[in-house]
C-alpha cells in the first residue's frame, strides 16, 4: 500500500500530536505539584514528559521516512483529553489517557500498520504501548500512594534517596528532613517506589 494513502499515516499524525499533548500536560502538572510543594511529583512528571517527547520524535521520524513528499497539513480527526483541575484530579486523568494509549489505541494502531504492510511502524507502535503501560502503572501507584497518605511510608524497608544531594536512608518510613542537605522530604526520588512493569 503506498503510505501517503493509508490509514497509518493518519495514525501517525495522531499519536505524534497525542504524545506532543501529553508531554506537555505532564509539564502542566509538574508546575502544579512545585506550587503544592511537591518536588518528587514535580520530578517524577517531567521524566514523564521527556518519555512522551521522545516518542513524539519517535513518529515524527516514521512519519518523515515514509513520506513521499512532504505534507504541508494532514487532516486528523481525534479527541483528546483536556482535563483541568486539582493535582489529584490531573494524576487520575492521566493514568486514564496512559491505560488507553496501552491497551486500546496504540495496540489497533499496531494491527492496522501490520495489515498495511508498514511492519516498522507497528513495531514502533507496540513498543510504545508496553511503556504508556508501564507509565499507568506507575501513575496509579503514585495516585494510591497520595490518596492513602501513604507515600513516605513502605510495608518493608526501602531505600529513599534525595534526588537533590543523593543521601539514601533505608527504613519503612522516609526521613522528614534530609540529614546531609536539609531539603524536605518532598525531594525524595519516586521513580523506585512507583516502578511497577506491565
């Protein structure tokens, strides 16, 4: 099938504008957690964001690759999440734009790239879904562990390290004050604690 006539290229076109949207909502919640005085929520987003940037650039490429010319505009039709609210309501929302992306849009994506002849664009579509999956993980976990109050606080001892001077405590609670740079324990690294795998 030529590329500039498949279903493919539309689903290029909207999962780069999906991940540009998402990597820019995940820096609108950063900005909330800093003016909540939640630095590690801050942090843990904007890792988030760089992840959703790079697969934007990911189907940007594809997308110059497989184009016979290029497109000055492609029509896409899509709905997207625009969700405002509190940094809790946001956290949820985002966990429900990640599952979808997992488990519904980019997997049929996938299918119709295959079905198309486009073998590396389905690659590329389902390696992306195994980490939006992997990214609702995380955001769940993280949204159950400020939902519970609970977030400092692990059933065994963990190794809770400052993201700011990289003093590591391990115990079954985090330290309120780090004892080597004195920052709140609102600077404790979050990536570990939520780490979960699809």
């Amino acid at each position: 099938m030529n590329f500039d006539d498949s279903q493919t290229k539309i689903n290029l076109a909207r999962a780069f504008s999906a991940e540009c949207q998402d990597g820019a909502r995940y820096q609108f919640i950063s900005q909330k957690a800093v003016s909540e005085g939640k630095q590690n929520v801050s942090t843990f987003f904007k890792s988030l964001a760089k992840n959703e940037m790079a697969h934007a650039k990911t189907f940007w490429t594809l997308m110059s690759q497989h184009l016979s010319k290029p497109q000055r505009n492609i029509e896409i039709k899509a709905g997207y999440p625009f969700e405002d609210g509190s940094l809790m309501e946001m956290i949820k929302s985002a966990s429900s734009t990640e599952k979808s992306e997992n488990s519904t849009i980019y997997p049929s994506f996938a299918k119709i790239a295959e079905d198309e002849g486009f073998k590396d664009v389905a690659e590329k579509f389902k390696l992306v879904a195994l980490v939006e999956g992997n990214h609702f993980l995380q955001i769940e976990a993280l949204y159950n562990k400020l939902k519970s109050d609970c977030l400092y606080e692990n059933g065994t001892p963990y190794e809770w390290k400052c993201d700011n001077c990289g003093h590591t405590h391990t115990d079954k609670k985090a330290f309120e004050t780090c004892p080597l740079c004195e920052l709140t324990k609102d600077y404790i690294n979050l990536t570990e604690l939520v780490n979960t795998k699809a």
